[in-house]
C-alpha cells in the first residue's frame, strides 16, 4: 500500500473515531456523525480502502478500545441494540463505494450513492433491534429508522458539500 493511500485511510479512521464521539442522546440508539464520516469515507475511498477502514473501525472497538459513540468499545457494545447499525456500516460503505467506483462522480451520484447506502444501514440497524429488543417491524422502524431520517439526509448533503469542496474526481 502506497504511503499516501495508507495516510488517507489512517486519517478516514481517525475522523471515524472522532465522529462517533459527536453524541446527541436519544432514548435506545444515540444520534452520532458516525454516518456522516462513513458517508465520506465511502465517497473518497475507493472500495477496498473504504471497507478496510471500516472493518478495521469495527475490529478495534470490538476488541475494546473504547472508539464507538460515548467512549465506549468490546463486543457486548456490537451485541447490543447498536450492533446493526455498526455492522451497516460495512454495507454503507459497500453500496455507496459500488456504486462511485463503476459511475463518474457527479453531485447527483454522490448524493444518490450515500442515500441508498444510509437506507441500507438503517434498515440493518433497525432488523437488528427486532431480536435486541423484543420488537416488532413497525415498532423497529418508528424506534430505529424515522428518528434518524431527517438528521440523514442533513449529514447525506453534507457529505455531498464536503467532497465536491475536495474535489473527489477517483
């Protein structure tokens, strides 16, 4: 891995970390910029970068550090109500990296590709919460969908901003 490239997906992480610790409490699954960073670090990554960075999110707070919203990390935290919306990542940044690596970057594609990945991620965070919480599929989605979707599509546009002012042209 060329230097420049490994730098890249250090300072992705890092934003990452520092992006999960953004919290605003709300009752069962806390509102953080987490997906805003996975917005862009799938936006400016290439696909195997993008998931690399992820995963490797995923790994060190399972092992414990404590990089997941409010500090904390280990496996019980990706067990938990939360654990769904952690391991979409993944699929966020698979679907929207697809979709950017095999499309030109427009404004219109970015925000397309982010929208459908944050749908995907929140749809997983949601089926989650069914056996998490003793929940039915209506009850999921009023708890772990519709709080998050104006706040979505405020971070989606952001990230749109952000990477046009970055000039994203991969």
């Amino acid at each position: 891995m060329k230097t420049k490239q490994l730098t890249l997906n250090a300072m992705m992480l890092a934003i990452l970390i520092i992006c999960s610790q953004v919290t605003i409490p709300l009752p069962g699954i806390p509102l953080t910029l987490q997906t805003f960073a996975i917005g862009m670090i799938a936006t400016l990554l290439p696909l195997s970068d993008c998931l690399l960075t992820i995963l490797t999110y995923l790994l060190i707070g399972t092992i414990g550090l404590p990089v997941f919203s409010n500090f904390s990390g280990g496996l019980p935290v990706l067990l938990s109500p939360l654990g769904g919306y952690l391991i979409g990542f993944l699929i966020y940044g698979l679907i929207t990296s697809c979709i950017l690596g095999l499309t030109t970057r427009t404004t219109v594609t970015i925000c397309l590709a982010n929208l459908l990945g944050a749908s995907s991620q929140l749809v997983i965070g949601a089926l989650w919460l069914i056996p998490t919480n003793h929940l039915t599929l209506s009850q999921a989605i009023t708890i772990g969908v519709a709080p998050f979707v104006i706040p979505g599509i405020l971070k989606l546009f952001l990230v749109v901003i952000v990477a046009q002012r970055l000039k994203v042209n991969q």
